[in-house]
C-alpha cells in the first residue's frame, strides 16, 4: 500500500512539473508575442517620416527565437542539415535548435513519468519511444503538407497552363500562381520565385521543389515544366492533360485513404491495447513490474514484447500503405 501511494505521489509531482514547464513555455510565448507586437505597431508606416539619425531604429518584428546556442551548434552538422529540410518541408515555425530542445525534453519527461509508473527499466524504453515520437511527427507533419500539395496541384497546373496560353513566361506564370494559390502550394512557388530571382536555373528551383515535397504527381509536373522550358514544345496541351490526369489521381487517392482508415486504425490500436494492459496490470497489483523487470529474464522478455509490438506496427502499416 505504501508503495502504490509513494509511486502515485511521485507521478503526481511529475505531472505538476509538466505543467509548470507547459505554463511556463505559453508565459515564454506570450511575452514575445507582445513584444513582437509592440515593435510592429512601433514601427514607422509606410508614408510617414523616418526615424532620424540619432533615433535607434526598431527591431524587425517576428517571432524570438529561443535556443540559439543550440541551434548554432547543430545545424552545420549533417544531423542539423537533414533536420532543418526536414523542418523547411514541414511549414513548422522551428528552429533546429528549438526542435532539438523540445525532444529532449520529451525525453527526460517520459523517461522520468515511465520510470515512476511503471518501474525503472521502462525509462529507458519511454525516452526511446518519445525521440521516435518527435521524428514520426515531422514525417506525419510533412505528408499530411503534401497531401494537401497534391490536392492543389490540379489548380496549379491549370493556372500555369492559363498563363502560358496568355504569352507569359514561365517565371512569370509562376509567380502569379504564387500569389493566388494558398498554402501550401503559395508559399512553396514563392520560394521557388525567390530562387529564380537570384539567378537560380529552373531546373534547379523546381528540383528543390520535388525533394522538398516528394510525391508522384509532383515529380511529373516538375518534369513536364522541366522539359517544356528546356526543349519547349506544346506545354499548354501537355498542362491541360496533365490536369485531368491530377483529378482522376486525386479522386482515386481519396477512395483508397477512406478504404483503409480501418487498417491504419489498426495499427495504432494494437500497441496502444499493450500500454493499457501494463497500466492495468500494474494498478491490480503494485510493484508487479517492478518485481517482473527485477530478473534479466523479465528484462529479456519485456524487450522481445516490445519488439513484437514495433514489429506487428510496422507489418499492419505495410498491409495498409498502397502506392496510386
């Protein structure tokens, strides 16, 4: 008894810690924003005199970056590389420093709520599953971003095609694509805008695009743009054919997600039944854990459950994932 209640004390100063850190990241937050807010408005407007010689200018606004000295650390390195297009891909506003921070927060706080309610041999295990975490959400960030790229691509290559049938340019169509799609698609075509306006090639801006974002649809029309500013040819008619290609695409896509929401269901189900029966097993009788993870037989055995578990994950999300 007095170690169910020692472990429940525990757990409950370990949540009350979360919540200071969580409490204390949204003060953080708000007082940049304010600050941000405050400069913004400070600013001098478009029409009105300048600040003189002798008056500090104000700071651009946005948003203070935090873990700055991490951030310098990691991101020439070829982790903090990978990162940072990662993140670029994602649309997150995070830094890799920022990101990097926040993991290894994740970490230490499941790795200490994992050793406290379960038993000391699952912290290792929870700080490993919160790093795979944060990983898995940037790549369910980016897919869910092109997902809804792809969706747009239809309208892209419509506006593109109605551009060059008008006698624009190729860099010009794009930038008016740019300006009247949304996000994602806007921000992506103004970036590759910008690149094009320093000097850099089509090939190499539409390029970055593809492996920003990578998917079928968008890999054939980074191709056909490719192609027809290289070799020219009839790429209003190729456009076109390529928009009727992209909605059929899209409508088959968006059957075959809704034919397997059960199968991906599932794949979170099953380990998510396996936490649930520790949790009960260890609250029907406290230290029960504890006493089975005491033996390197226990430990052996808690690894290989584990194991299954990642392992029917995987199988059940492989069944699931069909290639249109």
């Amino acid at each position: 008894m007095e170690s169910g209640l020692s472990t429940l004390v525990v757990g409950l100063a370990l949540l009350a810690l979360v919540c200071a850190v969580a409490g204390l990241h949204a003060y953080v937050s708000g007082r940049a924003q304010a600050r941000a807010l405050i400069d913004r408005l400070a600013a001098p407007q478009p029409g009105t005199r300048e600040a003189g010689a002798g008056q500090p200018a104000a700071p651009p606004p946005g948003r203070r970056r935090r873990f700055d000295a991490l951030d310098r650390r990691l991101r020439d390195t070829g982790v903090g590389r990978r990162l940072r297009l990662k993140l670029r891909a994602t649309g997150l506003d995070l830094t890799v420093g920022e990101y990097a921070a926040y993991v290894l927060a994740a970490v230490a706080a499941l790795w200490l709520i994992g050793s406290a309610v379960l038993a000391p041999f699952f912290g290792p295990l929870c700080g490993a599953v919160a790093l795979w975490a944060g990983n898995a959400f940037l790549n369910w960030q980016r897919a869910r971003r092109t997902e809804r790229f792809i969706g747009q691509l239809p309208e892209l290559a419509r506006l593109i095609a109605n551009g060059t049938a008008a006698g624009l340019a190729m860099r010009t169509a794009l930038s008016m694509a740019a300006e009247e799609m949304e996000d994602p698609a806007g921000a992506e075509l103004a970036t590759v805008a910008n690149q094009l306006a320093v000097g850099r090639s089509m090939e190499e801006a539409l390029s970055d695009l593809g492996d920003r974002l990578p998917s079928r649809e968008l890999n054939v029309l980074v191709t056909t743009l490719i192609l027809a500013n290289r070799a020219g040819g009839t790429i209003v008619a190729s456009l076109r054919n390529l928009t009727e290609t992209l909605e059929e695409r899209k409508e088959t896509r968006r059957e075959v997600r809704t034919m397997l929401a059960e199968i991906n269901a599932t794949a979170v189900t099953v380990p998510a039944l396996g936490l649930g029966a520790l949790l009960m097993i260890n609250a029907m009788s406290p230290g029960a854990l504890g006493r089975v993870t005491g033996s390197v037989a226990g430990q052996i055995a808690m690894v290989v459950a584990f194991g299954l578990y990642i392992v029917g994950f995987v199988v059940v999300r492989r069944f699931g994932r069909i290639d249109v």
